[in-house]
C-alpha cells in the first residue's frame, strides 16, 4: 500500500498533500490492520515479547473441594472448606491492577489481548465427575502453552478447570483465521476419575513433614492412569522443554510432550524441599541466555544440573520475598515473588512491592518495570501466571548444544 502510494507521487511529480489527505483515513486503517494481524511464534522465556494474553478476574471462584485441589491447598490456608465466587472487592481490585498491567504492557509497543471470561460459578460435570464450581481465567499460563507456531492447550488437572479453555478459543480461533501457519491443538482430555489421584493425600492432617518426604520421593498427588499436565510445569529453551514433575503434571504428561514434540529435546525436572509443587514458574526463572534463577528452598538437584552445567549455564539463588505470607485466599506460595515476566533479554516485569527481587535483577544488569499485581495473586498468580505468550522475536535455537 505505502509503495502503491510512493509510486503515485513520484509518477505525478507533483505535491501530494491533496493524495494523502485523501488517502489518510484507508491508510490508517489499513496499517491499524496490518498492526492487528497475528503471527504466532514463541520459542524461549525471553526473546523480545511483542504479543501477549493477561488473564481477567471476572466472575473468579474458590473451588470446592475436590481430590486434585485438596492436596494443593496448605492446611493453614484461609481457603479451607470455603467455596463459590471470590468477593466483589477482591474481583474489582484485581481486575484493576490487571488492566493497569496490560495498559504498562501496550504502553511498550506489546499487543495485548484478552480471554473470554464464562459464568464460573456453576457445577460442571462429566459422565465421571461432578464439580460444584469452575475456578476462572486470570492465568492463562496454566492452560496455554506457545512452542514456535503452536498453541497447545494442556489437559489441566484440576475437574474445576476442565472447561477453562472455554474462555481462550474465541482467541485462539482469531489467530487461526490470520496466521495461515498457526496450528491450535489441544492434548486429549483426561477423565479425571478417583484413579488420576492417590488416596492418601485426601487427609487433611498430612503435615508438612511428610509431604516433604513424599515430594523427595516423587510421591505426588497424581498418579498415572492418565496423561496430565499443565502448561505452566512446561519452560521453553529454544529445542528443550523442562518439565516439572510434581503435582499437575505427571510422568504420563511428560512423555505425551516429548511425543508431541519430536523435534525438541523434553526434559523431567522436579525440586525436592517444595511440599506442594504445582508450576514450575515460582522455583526455576530463566531470565536470559545463560542464565537462571532458583527457589533457594527448592533447588535443582545436582544431577538434573549436569544439562546446564556443561553447557555454561549459572543458576542463582533468587533473592527473599518480600512477604512472609501470602495475600488472603491465596493458595500460592510467597515465592511468586520470583514469578516475573521477561519482556527481553534486558527487561524484566517484577511485582512492585518486591522489592528484593527488584534489586537483585537490578544488579544483574536488567531494567527493571515495577507492577503492582500482589492483591491480583489469589485469582491465579503472578506476572507470568498472568500472562501467556503469543509472539516473541527470535528462532528456535539450540541453547544446549552439549547433551
């Protein structure tokens, strides 16, 4: 279009101001629509991002209780026994902060889009389960997973969030229809029967202790009859995937990846010291080439380290939270202190009021964009819970050359 116009001036040899007056309103429309058009592709945790997903508060509930959730929630939580739509206030508060984020986001030339919220407060069910409430749609992270053209919807976990896809598809049906090499797939859907999940986390005085020493033992809440997994247990190196074994993502889930992936290399991670590991974005953050942080109380074992360490990778300790306890109704541990989103390989969005882990990205040489997100962690997490890629900048790469 702008070398059609171009052309014309040059072919007339004559003041144009009278052609772009009247081309202005086409023009602009055709460029606001050439700025609209998707193009799917994310291969890394850090490449420039340029198109993103923030998640919604609307209509977000506790769920009831239900064998997945109940062995995810700490026994001192606040959230015990309690279920149905989360407070007005609370939806209101967060959905505000979230639109701040996402404005601070499109402020930086980042195209942001948003889900679809449904009416969560209703029973679902399947032939095999019924669930008195659904939960919401603040982290698209858990349900969605970008590898290079691909959007992947993962199975979830959780009979609550079953139908949560539900509220991306009007999205993910956008970009197939302008992104002729997109492809939308979703990983089958389990059936979510008392076989995906052992007994004996059903107790409600487990204690810590013993949780502790089932964790080290990979002793987890989901068994595998079937294939499990969340999107946000999965982080993205260019050809590898790492994948947390642990609560929402099982061994089954694992292997479903890297046969659905033949072209990566799948990983199997898991971090002892962690009583109630759900993702992996709140213990193991990378924030560029070469470099990783990790939960100092959750930290990598030394012979899942080998990848990393021969390929000259430095893994931090990330810096303290800055709080000693989670918001009310959260069952996310303080440790969404570390859950950032990169925005590139020099920028990095971290929770305001966290303001050791600012400083510690600080001094790692990054700018740092403070967001105020905390009283939105209860629906679903942090910056990177809150978010899920749709295009970054960069190719697939081999980050670990040396396996």
């Amino acid at each position: 279009y702008t070398l059609k116009f171009n052309s014309l001036c040059i072919e007339k040899k004559e003041n144009c101001s009278h052609i772009g007056s009247f081309f202005v309103g086409p023009r602009k429309k055709f460029m606001d629509q050439l700025r609209q058009k998707t193009i799917v592709s994310s291969w890394n945790e850090w490449d420039p991002l340029k198109h993103v997903i923030v998640g919604k508060a609307d209509g977000a509930c506790i769920p009831a209780p239900e064998p997945a959730l109940d062995a995810k929630v700490p026994e001192d939580s606040d959230m015990r026994g309690q279920f149905g739509p989360r407070p007005k206030e609370m939806v209101d508060k967060a959905n505000e902060l979230l639109d701040q984020f996402a404005s601070q986001l499109e402020g930086r030339g980042i195209r942001v889009d948003r889900p679809t919220p449904m009416e969560f407060n209703q029973k679902t069910s399947t032939p095999d389960w019924q669930a008195e409430t659904m939960f919401g749609c603040m982290p698209p992270r858990d349900v969605l997973l970008t590898v290079g053209k691909e959007i992947l919807e993962a199975t979830m976990s959780y009979r609550c969030r079953w139908f949560e896809y539900l509220c991306y598809r009007p999205l993910l049906q956008k970009y197939y229809d302008e992104d002729s090499e997109m492809r939308h797939e979703a990983a089958p859907k389990p059936r979510l029967t008392d076989h995906d999940y052992r007994q004996d986390y059903l107790s409600d005085k487990i204690g810590v202790q013993k949780r502790l020493e089932w964790t080290a033992n990979k002793f987890f809440v989901t068994t595998e009859e079937e294939v499990l997994f969340d999107a946000a247990d999965v982080l993205r190196f260019g050809k590898d995937l790492v994948v947390q074994h642990g609560f929402t993502t099982n061994l089954k889930g694992i292997d479903w990846l890297a046969r659905h992936f033949p072209g990566h290399r799948v990983h199997t991670v898991n971090f002892p010291g962690d009583p109630y590991p759900i993702h992996i974005d709140a213990t193991f953050t990378p924030i560029k080439p070469g470099l990783i942080m990790n939960n100092p109380q959750r930290r990598l074992p030394e012979e899942q380290r080998e990848m990393f360490d021969k390929n000259g990778w430095e893994i931090i300790d990330s810096a303290q939270p800055a709080h000693n306890s989670p918001p009310p109704l959260c069952y996310s541990s303080v440790w969404l202190s570390m859950n950032v989103l990169v925005l590139d390989t020099k920028t990095v969005c971290v929770e305001k009021s966290e303001v050791y882990q600012a400083e510690q990205l600080d001094k790692l040489g990054m700018e740092v964009v403070e967001v105020d997100l905390r009283d939105a962690y209860a629906f679903g997490g942090g910056l990177h819970c809150c978010t899920a890629d749709v295009y970054r900048e960069g190719t697939c790469e081999d980050y670990f050359p040396i396996q």
